[in-house]
C-alpha cells in the first residue's frame, strides 16, 4: 500500500488540536488488527497502515498516518505490534 503526502508541519502535533492522541504506547504488544482499530476510534484524522518486521519506514513525513510494525515479514494484522505507533 502507498500512502504519501506532505505535510506542513516539523511536527504532528502542530497538526492537531490540544488533546488529539498522536501516540499509542499502549499497544505495543497488542494484535496489528486490534491496534488499527483503537486508532481509528482514537484519531479519526489518521489512517494506521501495517507494515512487516522487514520492511522499511517511508523516508516522507506524514502527519495523515500511523505505521504498525507488527512481528511478520509480511504485515499480518495478526501478528504484535512491537514498535510504538505514532504519528508521522
């Protein structure tokens, strides 16, 4: 999946109001799946995106999304997450 864009801000929480959550600490650990749904009722503003143990972050900045490193080479939405998901 391709997703870009960019972004006027350095920073993403430039982009949001006071309060909008940008980071989601606690799902690390949970299923790829359950984490895309949390940030979906969390940040109606961002689209989570799945991505596998072995593949690369986009070198864009995008304050539209949020990368789910899950323990899979091939982005499984049942596997864990393992890297705390935040915005950008």
């Amino acid at each position: 999946m391709s997703i870009s864009c960019v972004c006027p801000a350095a920073d993403c929480a430039d982009c949001f109001s006071s309060g909008t959550k940008i980071e989601w600490p606690e799902l690390k650990g949970v299923k790829g799946k359950e984490a895309m749904q949390k940030i979906m009722n969390d940040n109606k503003l961002v689209t989570p995106v799945l991505i596998g143990r072995k593949m690369s972050f986009p070198s864009d900045h995008c304050c539209g999304r949020v990368f789910l490193k899950v323990d899979s080479n091939d982005a499984n939405p049942e596997a864990l997450v393992f890297v705390v998901p935040r915005v950008g």
